[in-house]
C-alpha cells in the first residue's frame, strides 16, 4: 500500500479514475450520497432513484448515517461505513446506470461489480481504521435528504458535501483489479512454508460449519 494521501476533488472524472492505483491511499472533497441495500435494490428492481445528476454526485457511500434533527437542522452522530460486499448482488448494475466514477465503503466487492468498475471507469475505496464520529467531522454539511418519510433515516437518500474525507485506499481499481484477491494469492503462495515451519501437516484440513 501507498501510503502518501492522495487528495481527489469530486465528482471524479474518468481518467482520474482509471489514473489511480491500486493500493493509493486518498482523500475526497465535493458531494456524496449514501446508500444500503434499498437503495440498490429500488434503483435495479424498481427503477426508482432520487433526482440526483449522477454526473455531478457520482460518489456513492455505502452508510446508514445515524442522523438527529436540532432545531430544524440535521446533525451527523456517526458515518461508519458498512461492508460493501453485502451489496455485490447489485453493485455491477447500480455502477453502470447510474455511471458512478467512486464507491466508498467497508471491506471490498466481488467480481461483478470489478467488471463494471472496469467498463465504466471508476473505483472502490476502502476504509483505513478510521471510526465513524472522526469521518463525521469532515461533513462540511447536509445538503439534502431524499425518501426520508418512506425509508427512515438509515435507509434514505442523503447528500453530503465532503472535505478531505477519509483517508482510504482504493482496493479496487478501474483496470478491475482487487487489492485483496491479490494479497490473498500472495499469502497462499507461502501457505505451504508456513505449514512446514509451524509443523502442519500438508494434509491438514479446518472444520467445515455447515449453514
């Protein structure tokens, strides 16, 4: 991992995309929007989407904002991202409709969504142990809030203007690459001298729980 942070001005372009490496550790600045599984699984099976210009927000975190009004106002108490990979159902199809350059989440995506990312021209970033109440401070405000009555506030829509978010790092790169599918070949490929070293027999086999 490279870890000289990179700062990236949303909405990211396609070349900018395609430009960063796997492995580069990044921050964001400009617009978000936010997402969980209704928001994948309405804009796919539903066709239903918040009037949004996806050209102009074309950075989609994966969170549940835990949010509290004062006043009129909405206040952030925490944005922890959520794992991403609970979404890979729909991730390919939700980048290619709506043209995404950036996914921002916990943990990495399966092999869908890194076709898409490479068709399209965009990336996914991880987190870097970095917890949601210091992530929060970098929301310079909310800038809207769609489906609020009919999803609740962990669901809905919310748009955020950003400064210097993060830091994470992208593991998955527009050329379709997985930071972690890497690594893990990497660490199979000395599994067998780590057996030898530790005095595991070659033959070894773990429990299999069964669902």
């Amino acid at each position: 991992m490279n870890d000289t942070i990179r700062h990236l001005q949303l909405p990211l372009s396609e070349p900018l995309a395609r430009e960063l490496k796997l492995g580069q550790v990044v921050t964001v600045s400009g617009l978000l929007f936010t997402g969980r599984s209704l928001f994948h699984i309405r804009a796919i099976e539903d066709d239903l989407l918040p009037p949004l210009d996806f050209r102009e927000v074309n950075c989609f975190f994966h969170v549940g904002p835990v949010m509290r009004q004062t006043e009129g106002a909405w206040e952030i108490v925490s944005i922890e991202p959520t794992s991403s990979i609970r979404f890979e159902r729909y991730g390919g199809a939700v980048v290619r409709k709506l043209g995404l350059r950036t996914l921002i989440g916990k943990t990495t995506m399966g092999p869908g969504t890194a076709h898409a990312l490479r068709d399209v021209g965009a990336v996914h970033l991880t987190k870097i142990g970095v917890c949601g109440n210091l992530l929060r401070r970098q929301v310079q405000r909310v800038v809207a809030v769609h489906f609020l009555e009919e999803l609740g506030k962990t669901e809905a829509t919310w748009v955020f203007e950003v400064d210097h978010f993060g830091p994470f790092f992208v593991d998955m790169d527009a050329a379709g690459r997985n930071y972690f599918e890497i690594l893990e070949a990497r660490g199979r490929g000395h599994l067998a001298d780590v057996y030898e070293e530790l005095g595991i027999p070659s033959d070894f086999a773990y429990t299999e729980v069964n669902p």
